[in-house]
C-alpha cells in the first residue's frame, strides 16, 4: 500500500516489479515544520502511513514517503507558485543542495513500524533565466519537492548528483529493501507474478 499519490514513486515500484495499491493521506505538508530535513521528511512520512492505517487491510504493509530540499540552510518543499519556483532556481543554479527523502514502512500484521531518510547531493547547472522561465511554464516544478526532478523535464537542469536518484525521485528502492529486510520479508517476495 503507498500512501502518496506522486505517480513518480508509484513507477519506481513498478519498475521494481510491486504494483502497489495508493491511498493518498490527504496530510497537510505545509503544517508540520522542522529545522533538520532529514527529520522533516521522515515525520511527514510517518504521517502520511498512519494516516491510511484505518483503511488498509490486517495484513498489509503500508508505505509513506515525503521529500525536502535542504538548501542554502533552508528547507525547502513544494513552492507556493510559479514566482517562487521562478526566485528558487535562479537562486540554485550553479549551486548544490540535499535532497532527503523520509520513508515509513508499516506492517500492519506485526504492528512494527520502521522510519529512514535518505539523502542525496543534486548539483544544480548554469541555467539561464529563460530555461528557468521556460521551465517553470511547464508546471513540472510547481508539485514537488525543491522546484525539480531529475525524471523529467528538469533533468537537463542537473549537472550531476552524488547518492541514489530514487531518494530524488521520491524512493530509495534500497533503502526500502533495507526496510523490509528489518521486517523479516524480501523484496521479491512483493514482485508481482511474472506473466507466462
């Protein structure tokens, strides 16, 4: 169960052979505040996973995640608009900061709970006003974490990262492999059936 509604992270999953079943928390973000991104990201996980327990089944496993950008000694979440998204990236580029990412695996048959972050380095490029301009037109960077991703259009707009582009994208696979190995279950017992 993914307790997010980022399409992005439900690709991940399926791209790692899960077809997950999403229940979006519906948790306010902008309410819950912190001064450590790693902290931050991982309680708004926690958040988002308890926040769908009522609707899952007994034996389900139920996954929160949440993403900030840890910039400049700032963190940074989704921008409000397109002049805040358009005022962040010209602040970034040339200039680096990390992304963390907070999961929150639930087993709900065992009643155990495991909360990680992950963190990675995104090395912004040398964008030019009009990129940015051209970019933030495409709306892709007024839903996420930062003003950025590294899975679409902005792609071109990071010139290297140094870390796991899951944890950018919204899941570490392995940390989330981690995870359940703490709950005693394997990964591929999740895959989903290969079709004949």
């Amino acid at each position: 169960m993914l307790a997010s509604q980022s399409p992005a992270r439900r690709e991940l999953l399926k791209t790692a052979g899960i077809e997950p079943q999403v229940i979006v928390s519906g948790v306010d973000e902008s309410q819950v505040t912190g001064e450590d991104p790693a902290e931050l990201a991982s309680t708004l996980a926690e958040l988002k996973a308890n926040a769908v327990l009522d609707q899952v089944g007994p034996d389900a496993l139920v996954l929160g995640c949440d993403s900030v950008l840890h910039f400049d000694r700032e963190i940074l979440g989704k921008p409000e608009g397109p002049e805040e998204a358009t005022s962040r990236w010209k602040r970034m580029r040339g200039r680096s900061g990390t992304l963390w990412t907070g999961h929150c695996l639930i087993d709900v048959a065992a009643d155990r709970q495991i909360v990680r972050a992950s963190g990675t380095v995104i090395h912004f490029a040398e964008v030019a006003d009009e990129e940015i301009a051209a970019y933030v037109a495409t709306g892709e960077p007024l839903h996420v974490a930062g003003s950025f991703t590294i899975d679409g259009y902005g792609s071109a707009f990071i010139s290297r990262i140094e870390g796991d582009p899951g944890t950018v994208i919204g899941l570490s696979m392995p940390l989330l492999r981690n995870m359940l190995g703490e709950l005693e279950i394997a990964l591929h017992q999740l895959w989903r059936s290969p079709k004949a």
